[in-house]
C-alpha cells in the first residue's frame, strides 16, 4: 500500500511571462512504513514538492494520493490529521509568544482531543523533554529542544506520514544526530511514513531507504540508499551529487 504516490506533478509559480517552472513532471511512490528521501541541490524543487503535497502550493497539476486520499486543490480535515510537517527553522515556526503548552494545547484542541492535559505530557514524554519545558518559550529553548517540541506538535495528532523539511540543518552538528536518532525511534515506534528533504546525502544515507534525485525541477533518478554508498548511480548528475559530497579530490598527475 502507497502511503505517498506522486505521478506527472507540475507546480508553478507566478504566470505568464512570469512563470516559473519549479518542478515538472515529477513521478514517486513512498511505500506506507518506509522513509523516502528528496535530494539535490538548493532551489531544485525539493521542498516545493512538500509544499504541494500540504497545499501550502496552490498551482500545480498531475497527481498526489496520500494515505490512500487523491488530493485535490483543498485538503480534508482527515488529511491534515493523518500527513504533518516539520520545518527546516524550529524557532520560525513556532510562535515566540506561545509557550510549549500553548502550541501543543492549541493543536490538540484544533483536532477534536479533550484529554488534553494527558496528551501534552505524553508528547513531551515522546520526544525526550520533561515537564519543566511545558510553560516555556521558544527563547528559552535551544534549538534542538525547539525541533523537539515542533515535532512533538506533529504528533499531536497521530499522523501516519511526516513531510520532513531538513528538519537538522539549522541545528548544530552536535544536535544533529539526536534529533535523527529520534526520528528513527518514533517511526519504528508508530509505523510512520517519512518524506524527508535533504542537502546532505549523509542524513538521508541514515533515514531513509530510497532516495529522488532533483535537478532544475525534474527528477532524474530513484535509486536505494545501498546504491548511493555503493556509488552506483546511473545519472551524470547523480554522480556528481555522490562525488562532490565525498569532497575535495585531487587531481592525479600523469
């Protein structure tokens, strides 16, 4: 069973001479338990694909089904239940005048949840932080205590697909991995379906089973994550992405 299935995507912005083609014709599938990375470099159309999926994009054609839903120009209620998003900066999206309890109160109450109280404790449980962090604020926290919390708010609801977008490169290096190790724990625990985001093939080689490659909008491969460590990939692109994340390689003298 497909948690995610894309085929023929289009989106756009502006129209006219104006318009700009962000992605084109974009096809993948994202199997209901699997974790499923989007990769290339920055303006590819990486994350404007997510913001499609949440409708966060209004102009765009083809194809979008998630959690067996063919998503229209509005979203249900249903699938802003079962399909949640974690941004790239955990302090820009949440509210610097609300506290811990307040995003997750507010959220609870917006999806119909009246054990409110319980719930805000289980999902601060959830993601490794006590209950000395429920009446604080963003400016309290630090960064990777900040993702914690928004992805908390993400489960509120009890998803079945999270749409990640880098959720760890505004993070230190040091934060990085916990905030990864995490996402691994909660997706075994709840069976999620991850569509991850990324820059950096070392995260997606560590979340996810298959990779998209982007480049100027398209996708030009779907590989395995044991092809890209193997660096067997079939696209020029492709391999100069795997290369150039290797880093520097000096030139062999003749």
């Amino acid at each position: 069973m497909s948690g995610i299935a894309i085929d023929n995507l289009n989106v756009w912005f502006s129209e006219g001479r104006d318009r700009v083609d962000a992605v084109k014709n974009a096809a993948l599938t994202v199997r209901q338990g699997s974790s499923f990375g989007l990769v290339g470099e920055s303006g590819s159309g990486k994350s404007t694909i997510l913001r499609a999926l949440t409708g966060l994009v209004p102009t765009w054609d083809g194809h979008m089904e998630a959690v067996g839903e063919t998503l229209g120009k509005k979203r249900s209620a249903r699938f802003y239940k079962k399909v949640q998003m974690v941004f790239q900066d955990p302090y820009a999206s949440l509210h610097p005048r609300h506290s811990v309890d307040q995003v997750l109160g507010e959220t609870l109450g917006l999806h119909g949840y009246r054990d409110i109280e319980t719930r805000i404790s289980e999902l601060l449980d959830n993601v490794g932080l006590g209950p000395s962090f429920r009446f604080r604020y963003p400016h309290q926290l630090s960064g990777g205590q900040r993702q914690r919390v928004a992805i908390a708010r993400a489960l509120a609801p009890e998803p079945e697909i999270l749409l990640l977008d880098e959720p760890t490169s505004a993070l230190d290096v040091s934060v990085q991995a916990e905030i990864l190790n995490l996402l691994t724990d909660l997706r075994t625990e709840r069976n999620l379906t991850y569509l991850m985001v990324s820059h950096n093939l070392a995260v997606v080689g560590h979340m996810c089973e298959r990779i998209a490659v982007m480049q100027n909008g398209e996708i030009v491969e779907v590989m395995t994550v044991q092809d890209m460590r193997a660096m067997k990939p079939k696209h020029t692109y492709t391999r100069h992405l795997l290369e150039s994340s290797l880093g520097y390689k000096r030139a062999v003298s003749v």
